[in-house]
C-alpha cells in the first residue's frame, strides 16, 4: 500500500538549487499567522463552537470544490449528501457518502483540492492512508475521531491553525448576532464581519423587494426611497464597523461602476419597489451604481472595498432547481474592468481615504489591466489568485504576469476563500510554498537578492494582508 | 554537414532529473496504438489505397502549416503547388517545389512543423541528411523510393503507424460510397466516417441550396420544409451510424447553441429556400439553433458530438478567390463560450445519453471558461490543443491551465487533427512526450506519484480517447 | 552593507545546463550594434547635444516608469518633480527628488524598471551602492559628476551604447527641423523621425482643428477640403522620406481599419471642419479610414507602418488636468485584431511594396490573432514585446506563445520603447538575454541546433530589426 505522508518538498519547484533557496525562503515564512480576510465560514461555526458532525459533513458536503469534480464523473451531489431543494432524496449516510468520495480519489489527480485534502487529512487528522475504496472505512474512523475531541472544535481549530484573524461574509441585512456573541466572548477582534450587500445590488432578484424590507427592518431606516435605501445601508455599513469590519465585499457579474443620476435612481428605486419591471440595462446599472455609491461611503468610514466580478453564478438551471446556489456551476466571463472601473477609480482612485482590492477570475486580465491599474492607482491593491486560481499553476502565472507590472507591494497578499474551515492551512502553506518558488528563481537569476525574497515572502503571506485590510 | 537524427530525449524537459522522470513515463505509453478520432485524410486514400504520388504531392502540397510558413515570407502558395481555383498557373514539377521547400527549412525553427517533419523524414522515411538547397535532390529521391515500395502505401501504414482506428470527416451529404468499400474490404471499424453537417448550418453560404437539394437526394427525404431538413439530417446521422460514425463535428464561427422557436425556424427556412436572403442575425441564429438539434439528435443516437468553433475562415478574400478555402488564411477570433453554450449544456449537459468533446483556439478560454465547464458538466469531455496549438508550448500551456480546474479525467485525451497523413505518428508522439514531461514534474513536486503518473499517461495517451469517443 | 554589482549571469534561466548553453548564445551576440527603431527621446536631445541637467531629471522626471510606481504607493508625481500643468507645485530640487526615490527603491523589486535602473546605474554610471535613504546622496553625487563630463553628451552616449542607427517620433505636422540640423552635422543617417500622424486621426481631439491647420502651413498644401488633407499627409510622408524616415508610427484605441467611403469622408471631414460634431462612432471610423489610407500612401512611398493600438489613454481625468498626458495612467483594453485588420490585410496584405509592424499589451492576441496573421500574410511582421510586456516574463510569454505558429522570421526582432534615453542599452541586453535563454531550453529539448540557435539569436537582435524596417 502507498504510504500518506506530506513530503516537505512538496510544491516547492526543483531543480536542486531552486529548491534549496525556496525552502529557505519558505522556512522563514511558514509559520507566520494566517491572516483570513475574506472567506464563507459562517459565523455560528465560531459562535457555537460546536464538534463538526462527521468526516463528510465537514470535508465533503460543504465543499463544492470536491462534489464538483465527482459530478462532472456522473455521481449526482444527492449521492454526496448535497441536499436537495426541491424534495428529492439525498444520501444521508456519511459513512456510504464517504465511501463514494474515497473511491473517486484519482479524480483529483492535478487539481489544488488533491493538495489540500492531504494537507488536511495528514495533518491536521493524521491519516496515514491513500484514500481509496479498501481504505475508506478506517480514514473515516481516524476523522471521526479527531472530530470527536474537543481539540478540534472550531475555536480550538483557530489556535491550532494559527489564525489571528478571520472574516465571515455576512449580508446587508444581517443582525450580526452571531458576531455580538463572539464579542461577549472576547473573540471580536479576531472573528469579523464582512458587509456585502450582493443582494440588494440587482433588482431582478426574486427576493429583491424581500431584502430591502429586511434592511429597514434591520437599520430601522424608511427604504421607502432611494434615498432612504442609501441612508439604511449606510447606517448597516456603521453597525458592521461597530461590530468589527474591516471590508465590504461585492461579487458583482460585471465590474461596471458607472453612477447614476440620482433623479434616474430614485424613479427607478421607486418602480421597482412599487412592483415594476427593470430591463437588464437598468438592472445593470443600478449595480454598477451601487458599487460608486458603497466606494463613496467607503471614503466615509473606510471601509476597505473588494470587488469579485466575473462569475456567471448557477449556469445550469436544473442544478440550481433542485440543489440550489454555489453548487459548482458557476462559469466564469470575459472580464473588461479598464472602461468598466473608470468612474469609480477617476472619482475615487487617489483618494487617500479610499481603499479597493481587485479580484478576478479572468487570467487574462492580469498583465493587461489589473495590473497596470493596480501599478498606478493609489488606491488599488490587486487581491491573490482567487477561486479556480487558488492553485500551484495559478498563483505561479499569478507572480509572472502581475508583478512585473504591479511591484509586489501594489498586491493584497495572500486571501483564501474557502467554505471549507478545515482547508483553510492547507491553503496559505500552498501560497507559501508557491511564492517561495518564484521568489527562488528570481533570486536565481540574480534579479532579487535572498534577503530581499524572504522579506518579499513575509510581506505577502503576512505584513500586506493586514496592511491591505487595515481600515483607512 | 550536420547530421538528422532524432534525439530520443526530444521534447522532453530538462534538467535532468525531470527528464529522467518524464523518460520514465513517455517509455510506458510511447508504444500504445493510436486513436485518431478527428483527421481530414479523405477516404479515398484508404479504400482507394494508391501510393502517394511523390514527396512534394505527399508532404507538402495537402499540408496548410508547411506552404503557409513559406507564403509569409512570400513565397506564393502557387509556387509550392497549391492548386489556383482562378485558372492561374501552379507549379507542377515536384522537385521543383521540393527544392523551394528545402531551401527554406530555416523558417521553420520554432515551430511544430519542424518537428513533426523531422520525425516523418527520418523515422518515415529513413531521411539522414538536414533539409537545404543542397540536399534537396537527394532527400527528394530517398522519399520517392519509399513512397513508390507497397510498404508504404496508405492501409500498410496503418499497420506501420500502430493506427487502430482512424476518422475521416464526411459531409452530411456524403453517400459514404468509400466506407461502403472499406467495409467491404474488412477496414469498416478500423476507418470511420464522421458525420459533418457545417455546410448545411449556414444560410448565407453560396452552396447552401444545393446542399439541401443533396441532402434530400442522398436521404431520400422531402427537405422543401424545416421538419423535413431536420428529419433528412436524422436520417443522415442513422446512416452514418450505420456505417460505424461514433462522432460529428461542428466547426462554426461561434459556439452559440441558443435554440430558435420551431415557428421562427420553419419561416426562416422556407423563405431562404425560396430564395430570399437571411440578416446576418438570422444565419447565425440558424446556426446555433443547428447545434442545439444536433445535440438534442445525439441524445437519441449516441453520437458524440465535437465543437469546434472560433475561426474566420478565409480571411483574405484574394487569397480565397485564387485558391479556395483551407489555404492558411484562417484565423482565430476570441471565443466566448460560457454563454454561448449555456442552452444547450442548460438542457443536455447532465444527460446521461448526452456526450460533448469542446475544442478551442483561443486559449484564455481554458482556465476561465472551459475548464470551470468541464469540471462540472457529466457531459462534457475538453478537447486537446487544437491546430495552432498542437504543440509543445501549446500543450504544455494546456496541460497548466486546464487541469488544475477539470482535472485529467474530464479531458478528452489526445485528438490529432491533420490532413497530412504522414504526419499522425509525430503529432501522437510529440504529445505523449510533453504529457510525460508535464507528469514529470507534478512527481518531482510531490503532486503525484510516479505510479499516478504512468497510469495518467496512459489514460491520456489511448484509454481516454477512446472511452470519450464511445458511442453513448 | 550589499555590493552593488551586476551579475553576468543575470536574466540568463537556470539549471546550469540551460545557463550555460543560453551564456554561449548571448555570448555571440551582446556585442552587435543596437538598431532603434522606435522610440520616444526627442531630437532636441541629439540636435542640440547638451549635458543632462542633473540625475533626477535624466532618470526619473522622464521615466514613467518610475514615477507612477511611486504614485501607485502614494507619492504624488509632483513630488517627484513631474510638472504641473494646473498651476500647482512640483519639487525643484532634484536632490529632493533623488531622495524620494531612493528611499522607494524597494518598490521595483520584481519589475523591469529595475533590471534597467541597475544596468543604467552600474554600467554607464558606475554607481556601486544599491540605491536607498542611506545612499541616495552618494549615488547623486556620483551620477552628477558623470553627467557633467562632455563624454556623457548624448552624442558621445550613441557611440558608448553602440547605437547605429535610433528613431525619433515626430508628429506629421514637425517641421522637422532638427533633423534637419541633425543631417548638417553628418548624422543624418543615424538619427532618423518617424511620422506620427496621431494627432490629426481623431476627430475629437480639442487641438484636432489647430493641427490641421497647422499640417496645411508645414506642407503648403490647402487642408479644407479631405482631399487636400490627404494630399497635404503624402506631402509629409514625402518630406519624412527626404528627411530619412523608414516609418510612420500609429497609436490609435482600436485596430480597425475599415475604409470609409470617399464621399463619406468628405462630407464628415467638411463638417468637423466647420465646427460642426462627430459621433463617437464617427471619429472611430475616420481614425480606421486613415489607418487604411496610410497603408494606401505606404505602398507608395515604402514607409514601413507601425501599429500600436489598444491603449485607453489618460484614464484618470484628474491626473490629466494635473499633468497632461503619458503620466502613467494608459491602460490597455482588450484588442480585437483578426476582424479590425482585414480590410486593410485583405487589400494589403500581400502587397510587396506593403509591410506593416503589429504590436499590442493585450498578450492573449499572440496566439490567437497576431502569430497566425504573421504566420500567412507576407506583409507582415509581429513587433517586440511592447510597453508592459517588455519585460523578463513578458518576453519570455512571447516567444513561448508567438514562436510556434509566427515562427522567428515573422518576427521584427528587438524594438525598444522608451522616451528614457540611458535605459536603451539595458533594454537592448536584457531582450538579449531572454532571447539566448529560450533558444537555450529549444536546444536542450533537441528542438534547434546550437548553430541555429546563434543565427537566430543575431537575427532577433539585429539583423531581423533592420530588415524589417528596411523601406520598401
């Protein structure tokens, strides 16, 4: 049987030399704190501490990462316990659900999920066999045991993974109880909300009129109007600093910022709230609008600003009938942000109030205009390599077509983005070891000197998240 | 003078402890037979199974990628032996033009041609001597002797060429008189027709009438309607099943699928049958309404459908009135499929019945658009580095940006694409060598084992095509 | 404290094998004379040959480069002493300056500006400290007193760095008068203009109509009517041409270059002339049509064209009304190239009195558009990495993704972009260098021959720039 072991090499570049001056970069830096500003955990894992309930139900249900690339094989996300919204049955058995995964291991062969899956069955719950049919039922044991102890609560996973901070993503609306909870025990600064007001961004959401009741329910601000509708966000953007943000965040289609005349947005508000349609033009622009408007406020109480446009969320509308959202068919787009961020960044983009981290999952953007942009504008910082980017291949191209262009310091550092707790060290020891590949070669091709790639490396896994997310 | 060999480590990477490991690997798989399940060798060539006429009738005047390197540094198409369609005359003395193309083996540098050359001059046809005005007769004469031995005529080089099932591509219209023949002579599940239905797709082309008047000649159905037009293609697909298609192909500018009401469809039809003309909006609605019946007929027939799409076609018109189509001038377009494809992979992508190969030659859409879909819909299968990139950066390329998102399993595994017969055996083994290469390093990072590494190879090189291409 | 020295090896790839073969390759090759052809030092510069002024307005107030690295981290350009032109402050004293920037030198870690600061400081200033706060009036010092010396005139440079021949550019309406100047002192041949006609293609430009008046007192050709307009450009082509030019030089937003029907053209020209308004997409057609119309006038007159397109410029307005333009707020956009450039292809593109040079900062073009348009059409040539790209990674991309289908003859070799004249030798080397290191792994894959690789090398560095700028 092939022995599970974490070779300390692993994703550190070869040849020997490159080798050996990435792992001394990487020795420097690996034990630095994880910095976790911008991630999917919800609130009440931290608030509850309670023990996860099994092996699948916190490897495999959550992470549509993993029950993607089974289903790309055929195997339906019920048969991976992925529960269904429209009645039918789902596999409800982890131990058989764990099974399916186990067997299926050679699906992730190449993929960043084979990576951390072994960071976090190694490591972090000392499994010591190859996943496969015959070795499913004793790594399940193994797992379920660990998360049995109260060591691996989530409170106690935080000390032990070395997180100093960690934000939740949490919506307009949201009462923030959970994070008063972690307050009251002494947990606020170093759990923290994040605004995002997706939701109220398009007004062709179902739940659009739904969720403006809910913020006035919530700021205890008329949205009756446009403008109230701006006065109650502002009021729930001061209730999130309040409570500990340090960033909003917006996972708009596109990245169009252009802002509306206020008469157009008023009458427009006003339609729609009385029950009219928009086109998809004025859809659009409401959003875009409403990205000009929350960087305004973000000048106001430094909110620092993170844009993840691109993504055509729920691509397949039979998946989306019967499992619902973030189940693996979102598709990215073509992303244009030169022409599309001009209004927000001409009024905005060097003002030293003014804080704005770029995101993308459109590659091609790098060199052409993230990085341009992000290597002039003051107030730009170009965010990690983010979703399908979050990998060895990735975060390489990454460092190769952004830095030249951008610098080092014009970049947030390292952001992971994860539903998935348990990944999160998996994650930044990746980056890690990735930047510390490509500082190596830099080095080797006497562009940078060592003590300048270790103190590069340090940066960007550490000092400039947190000087990234620092309120302005 | 320089000698011609081939290095048995070409196109394998360096340094030399990878190179020892993709050594490894590419040993493993370099013998498997070959699955060439997309080629535009005609038919003819087999059932006929005639010598080749010479070296410069063989090598370089069917071979687009050889006279369009030499036409850019200005080398007319005509003077190579291109045929002119415009009753210009055309260089017909071979070694004429085999003198012309050896003399400017030097543009070539770089390229894949190159490579596949040397390995059809030296491994094909035992060649010794580097390509040049020199040694031009010479060359000339020790491929002629070949190619006039019975050993190397085109059904004995199947046999040579480890070839164990080859597609040609047949136009919907096709009596498929030459399948008939090859199966009469027990070649029938080693030489298969594919069915190719593009020159029906297009309203606006010049032949479309005569093609439906062809269409209905050959299948016996009424096409005077648009129900008619769709029975007489499913009639045509039970015919090309019949004779052992497993696949069609679709090359279309646009990979839009967007269906048409059948209402608007039969309007359409019947008044560009009747003569009148089509709004550009409306050829390429038909077109897509076209790819969206053809999957809907797969469903039913289990052939597995291919797209190609992303080229204009004959993009100089000079070039196309003196030579026709075919002749270099085609070049990419950016190609968005994340929408484009959404209705039909909205209704069909997680059919079981359903099977989709997507080939591209605009390769930002690997990791932002292809990949994200591969790794996700059951149905779909990515297709290798097409055309201009079949290559070893090309792949490479490929290999990074693809797998990372849809892991080694979605993917297609190796589908040469050439009308240079010759040629299949080095496009086969050039990509067995960069995979190896690819493998390599993922070992050499701790990012799989050796023994993953084989068994991928292998998968890549022959298993994957193969199940990819298996009727559903 | 760390030596200041340049690393032979510097920018040369590594294991020492690739090392050693790409050192053989440059070896050969860093001596050639340096052809350069497009750039942006101002002929004043060579007309008048005076000293520099000082270290800071040599290297920094000119170098975009430089200062919108330091803005993108908060200092404002006006304290690097770029000028204002709203009426504000900006630093005088250089040494202030000086300061800021040394005192930033981290921020270039990882960037091309600081490959060529370090090549500048070292090698033609023999500066021996690594610039920071500590240092920087040392540094001054020491540049100061290498500027003040007669044998660092810009004259004397030409010979130092090995100049052969260097291009200015110059708007249409120059009345060329230090090239004339410049012919009188004997350097005629080796200090060349280039016509730019930029400044007359967009009809909404404020000084559109001051510029066409102006074109009308430079050539002495009435420019009321389109006709005469046209007739007043090949008046100055034709001055170009006397005066030595090889080249004309366009920046446009887009590529396209749809001709406009002559009628069209007058009447739209008539009107814009008479104070009357374009629409957006009116002034785009009328830059398009000149594009056409100068490929028209490039087959007559034999001057080589230059198209640099899809660049939005000055995308901060503010930056703008502070500092005018090329203040390091040009952002690219993605560039469509295979359909903009038909018309004029088509009706040029086999032309051989035609060439035209194609450049781009969208590098997703390389593979899909650029490499095969270089790849069939003779008249064309694929430019140098351009602007951003022009860069170790950037360079590296573009021989990996042009090289394959492009291959190296449709290349124009090396052209350098700069309006910082000290910086040309270190952008000359460094292209070098990344030249030698991919030939190298192409010889160590067995994909070129070492004598190959040499030849090529040459070609790229020297020989293919000066062939392709050959008039015609």
């Amino acid at each position: 049987m092939p022995s599970f072991v974490l070779e300390p090499d692993r994703a550190l570049p070869f040849p020997a030399d490159q080798r050996r001056v990435a792992r001394e970069v990487y020795d420097q830096v690996k034990d630095l704190p994880l910095i976790c500003m911008h991630g999917h955990v919800e609130p009440e894992v931290f608030a509850e501490d309670r023990a996860f309930a099994d092996p699948a139900q916190l490897l495999i249900v959550p992470d549509h990462y993993v029950f993607r690339m089974l289903a790309s094989q055929g195997v339906e996300p019920a048969r991976l316990g992925v529960p269904r919204r429209d009645g039918g049955p789902s596999e409800t058995d982890s131990r058989t659900i764990w099974r399916t995964f186990c067997a299926s291991w050679k699906l992730f062969r190449g993929t960043p999920s084979r990576y951390w899956l072994e960071h976090e069955l190694v490591e972090v719950f000392g499994v010591d066999q190859v996943p496969s049919a015959e070795t499913a039922d004793a790594i399940y044991d193994a797992v379920a045991a660990c998360v049995a102890d109260p060591g691996f609560r989530p409170r106690a996973l935080l000390d032990r993974f070395r997180i100093e901070v960690i934000s939740t993503t949490d919506a307009a609306t949201s009462p923030l109880e959970q994070h008063a909870r972690l307050a009251a025990d002494g947990l606020g600064d170093r759990v923290l909300p994040t605004f995002r007001p997706d939701a109220l961004a398009y007004l062709d959401r179902p739940t659009w009129r739904a969720d403006v009741a809910a913020l006035a329910e919530v700021s205890g601000v008329d949205t009756g109007s446009y403008d109230g509708f701006l006065e109650a966000l502002r009021a729930r953007r001061a209730a999130f600093v309040e409570a500990g943000a340090l960033a909003t965040d917006h996972g708009h289609l596109r990245a169009g910022t252009e802002p509306m005349e206020p008469a157009t947005a008023r009458a427009l508000y006003t339609r729609v709230l009385d029950g009219g349609a928009a086109s998809g033009a004025e859809v659009e622009a409401f959003a875009a609008n409403l990205l000009f408007r929350m960087a305004e406020m973000s000048c106001e109480d430094g909110l620092v600003m993170q844009i993840h446009p691109g993504v055509l969320r729920d691509h397949s509308s039979s998946v989306f009938a019967a499992y619902g959202a973030d189940k693996g068919y979102d598709i990215p787009v073509a992303t244009e942000m030169t022409a599309a961020l001009r209004p927000l960044l001409d009024r905005f983009g060097t003002d030293p109030r003014f804080r704005v981290i770029l995101f993308t999952v459109d590659e091609t953007v790098y060199s052409r205009e993230l990085a341009p942009i992000a290597g002039t504008y003051p107030s730009v910082r170009l965010g990690a390599p983010w979703w399908f980017l979050d990998s060895p291949e990735g975060m390489r191209r990454f460092f190769e077509t952004a830095v030249e262009t951008a610098g080092f310091y014009n970049l947030s550092g390292f952001v992971d983005d994860t539903r998935a707790f348990a990944s999160i060290p998996a994650r930044h020891d990746l980056y890690r070891r990735v930047t510390a590949g490509f500082l190596a070669r830099l080095v080797l091709e006497h562009r940078l000197s060592l003590d300048e790639a270790v103190e590069t490396a340090a940066d960007l896994a550490y000092h400039l998240p947190k000087q990234s997310y620092a309120r302005r």
